[in-house]
C-alpha cells in the first residue's frame, strides 16, 4: 500500500482514539458509584486526548514531509 493511504488511515484512527467519558460518568451518577472511579475515568480520558493530540500532530508532520519515516 502507499504511504499516503497509510497515513490517512493513521491521521483517522488518531481522531477516532480519543475517547468521551460522559455517558460513563453520567451513569456513575445515577449508580451513585465511589467519586474516586469517575475521577480514574476522567484522568484516563484526558491522558487519551494528549496521546491523540501528539500522534496527530505527529502525522500531521509526516503528511506534510516535515518528519520522514523510512531513511
């Protein structure tokens, strides 16, 4: 496959990573679960979005020939 379908492909799986924890949380609330879980889930979704925000930036770099991936 080329490259360019490879870092399409990757650029869409970064933007789709990130996950949206408030469907979760809104169901933490109404189960009345242990305030310490739903902060566990809200720092793991903020540790997904930085992982997402730098792999995209990342690919951004590779799409625009800043960054090379082969020598």
């Amino acid at each position: 496959m080329s490259p360019i379908i490879w870092i399409g492909a990757s650029l869409f799986g970064v933007l789709i990573a990130a996950t949206d924890p408030v469907s979760v949380l809104a169901a933490f609330k109404e189960m009345k679960v242990q305030p310490r879980l739903g902060l566990l889930v809200e720092s793991e979704s903020l540790l997904n979005d930085g992982a997402a925000a730098v792999g995209f930036a990342i690919l951004i770099a590779v799409a625009a020939g800043a960054l090379r991936l082969t020598k």
